[in-house]
C-alpha cells in the first residue's frame, strides 16, 4: 500500500509538473503565435483589403493552420452558425481573452464554430468600419497537431502512472497476503490437532518461511500429542492405586479413628481432582461449535452447580448461537466453582450485544491483584494470600479456563466486582464465518482469514 500510494502520489506530482512546466507554456506560446499571425494579417488587411484573396489566404492555412476571409460579420455568423463564448474554461476562452487583451482598441467580436464529428473552431471578426466593406474574419482550428501531442503525452503519463500503480499494489499483495496470513496463523496457533497447513505459495523466501512454519507447527503438534499420551498414561496409571488405597481405607478395622480416615479422603480425592484436571489441561482440544439455546445451557450449568445463585440477563438472550457447548460448560463450571470456594454471594451476569456474548462471574471474595491477573492464568500458579493449599484446587482451574478461551477464540478478562471481590468474564463472539460452520479443522486461522479472503 505504501509503494503503491507513493506511486500514484508522484505520478500526481508529475502531471502537475508537466502541466505547469511543460503543457502550459507550450500552450500559452501557441497562443501568442496565432494572435501574432492574426495581428501580421489585420495589418495588411488594413493596408490593403483585397490582398487577403491574393494567396494569403491559403498560405496561412498551410504555414498556421488558420484561414483568413472578408465577409460581413452579419452574414458569417448566419453562413456557418457562429455563436458566442460562453464558457470561461478551455482553450477557446484563452484565445478570446488574449485576442482582448491584444486588440482592446478594437471593436473585435469573438466566436465559435459548433461542429459534430470535429473539435470547436476560434472565429475573430475585425469590424471594417464602414457598412459597404466587408469585414475580416479569421478562422483558427484549435486541434492542431502541437496540442495533440501535448494530450497524447499527458495520457501517456496518466495511464502509466494508474499501470505502475496497480501493478505496485498486486506485486505487493502477492508479497503481502501470506505474509499476513502467516501472521494470523502465528496468533492463531495453539499447538492443538487439526492444524490446517499455510500453502507454500509466492516468492522463495515466502514459500521458504512457509514451509519452515508448518515444519514448526507439526513438531510442536507432535510434542503436546506426545504430552497429552503421556499425562492420560500417567493418569489412568495413578488412577489404579488411587482405587487400591480407597479399597484399603474401605477395608480398615471399624475402630481407626474417624479423623485419620477423613485425612486420608481428602487427600486422595485432592489428588484424584489433580489428575483430573491435568488431563484436561494437556488434553486441549478444540470442539467443533454446534447450534444451542445459549440461555438453557448457561441456566442449566450454573443452576448444576448451585440452584441458588441467580443468573442475570441485560439484552435479549439469543435464541440460538454456534459454539462450543462442551468448553463453554467446562469453562463456567470453572469459574463458578472458583468464585464459590473463595466468595460467599456469587452472581453470573449475561451480557448480550449485536456482535458478542459477555459471561460475567463475579464474587465477594478477596479478589485478584492486578499485577497478579495475568500470571494467575499460567498453571500450577496460585496467589500465596487468597489461593493458598487450604483452600484446596488444583491451580489449573483459571489455566483450562484460559486455554480453551484461546483455542475457541473467545475472551477472556479477569476484573474487579462492584463488591470487591473478582470480575471473571468470558466474551463468545455471536458472528462466526461460514469456514468455522463448516468444520474446517483449523478453526482460528480460518476465523481471522475470513476478513483477508
């Protein structure tokens, strides 16, 4: 866009460089040239009336392209359907203007001779003074050869301006488009299945840096398939002496003390959640979006969770909207549950607008620093005063949260609540491309490109 506009801008500069430099004082000269050869010919006609059809005449017509005659002005005006100059642009206006200025001594009539099929001829009348002589009438053809050439090379300039300027704008689109796809495909990228590879199209080094993407995209699909074998090995493994021990505590004599029993339940099932939401972490796949009744399923999620706490909607709720059912149920279990482990009054709020839907969860706990609002969403990591062991969790609630909002292209933002606690929101765009609804596997790349297609 840059090489292109600085294109057409210099072509503009060029033409109005040549306009000012070139074309008008060429112009301008032609002009005195003929009001010099018509002052040469109302000389010599006032010297001697009849040598104008001695020869003169057709001299002229050769030598300047104008031709003289002696007529009354009465009688020329009806003959070829003279009329007068109206307009106060183009170059029959000059001419009258310098014809004018010239003779201003004068009693000149200026007029001009409406043609089809033909450019407009110049007609000057030099009044004779007396009513039995005839007036001189000179008749100039303004499409000469001078100032079509002038045209032509303006047109010239003009379309090879526009031609490099288009020319400019698609080498640099060619260049352009997959760099910018490759772009959004590096926003884009999650490391997850499905990956749709960027075409290694265009220049060398874009098929080049093409190429050397989607060979990084396969090694890093392959290391978090790898992961994600590992942790469900791990989990379904630790899984099997989880049951042992539970078995055992089963199994123990009627007289073990009640609280060493407890002890060993709430730590087994802490580590049962741990597994759990390991696996689920490293799992991170994305789901194709299905039609739901948004309101149903966010009611039916909260009200699963806790009957009591209400659900507050400001706008019309959508009947139906395309997304992932599946993660936007895992993502409020998540947060619903945060905010009933460290609050007391919890409330979902359900904001609808033309292009998205704001799933706000909001508590009266201790809330959450913001310096500490990015870093909460990285795994494992809790806030030493407010997210402390005792409180229980695994640290990965807030981080599943954050992964599947990255992998579905949602939003999501962590604020403050009008009570002090926290503000957890997660934005669901209501518009989505006709690639996402199709199932198109790598279904972010293909949510951005939409737009550059």
């Amino acid at each position: 866009m840059v090489i292109g506009t600085a294109t057409l801008v210099l072509g503009v500069c060029f033409v109005i460089l040549f306009q000012i430099f070139a074309f008008s004082p060429l112009r301008e000269q032609w002009i005195d040239d003929r009001v010099s050869h018509v002052q040469l010919v109302e000389s010599l006609w006032t010297a001697n009336p009849e040598i104008i059809h001695t020869g003169l005449d057709d001299t002229l017509l050769q030598q300047a392209n104008i031709y003289a005659t002696t007529e009354n002005e009465y009688v020329l005006v009806q003959q070829f359907g003279l009329q007068e100059i109206s307009s106060t642009k183009g170059i029959l206006y000059r001419l009258k203007s310098a014809f004018e200025k010239k003779f201003d001594d004068e009693n000149i009539s200026t007029y001009t001779e409406k043609s089809a099929g033909r450019n407009d001829t110049f007609w000057v009348i030099f009044p004779s003074g007396t009513e039995d002589d005839n007036d001189l009438a000179v008749r100039i053809f303004v499409s000469l050869r001078d100032l079509g050439t002038l045209n032509w090379v303006l047109i010239a300039i003009v379309v090879s301006v526009v031609a490099t300027a288009i020319t400019a704008l698609y080498g640099m689109n060619r260049i352009s488009r997959p760099l910018t796809q490759l772009a959004y495909a590096t926003q884009s990228f999650r490391g997850v299945s499905g990956y749709d590879p960027l075409p290694e199209t265009g220049s060398d080094e874009v098929v080049l840096l093409a190429k050397s993407f989607n060979e990084m995209a396969d090694e890093i699909s392959a290391l978090i398939s790898n992961r994600t074998t590992i942790t469900a090995g791990l989990s379904h493994d630790l899984r099997t002496p989880l049951t042992r021990m539970r078995l055992a505590l089963e199994l123990l004599p009627d007289d073990t003390d009640p609280s060493l029993l407890r002890a060993f339940e709430e730590n087994l099932q802490r580590m049962n959640s741990l597994i759990t939401d390991a696996a689920l972490f490293a799992k991170g796949e994305r789901e194709r979006p299905r039609k739901i009744d948004l309101q149903k399923l966010v009611e039916s999620i909260v009200h699963s969770i806790n009957n009591s706490i209400s659900v507050d909607w400001f706008g019309t709720p959508p009947a139906n909207i395309h997304t992932a059912p599946n993660a936007l149920d895992r993502c409020i279990t998540n947060l619903v549950q945060n905010a009933i482990q460290y609050g007391t009054n919890v409330r979902v709020q359900v904001r609808v607008t033309e292009v998205n839907v704001e799933v706000h969860v909001l508590d009266d706990g201790p809330g959450i620093p913001k310096a500490d609002r990015q870093r909460i969403l990285q795994p494992f990591v809790r806030l030493d005063k407010s997210r402390n062991l005792e409180t229980g969790g695994s640290g990965l609630g807030l981080a599943i949260v954050n992964q599947l909002c990255l992998i579905h292209n949602w939003t999501l933002e962590i604020g403050s609540s009008p009570t002090g606690g926290t503000d957890v929101s997660v934005t669901i765009p209501t518009k989505i491309s006709p690639e996402i609804l199709s199932g198109t596997p790598d279904l972010a790349i293909q949510e951005r490109l939409a737009d550059v297609k």
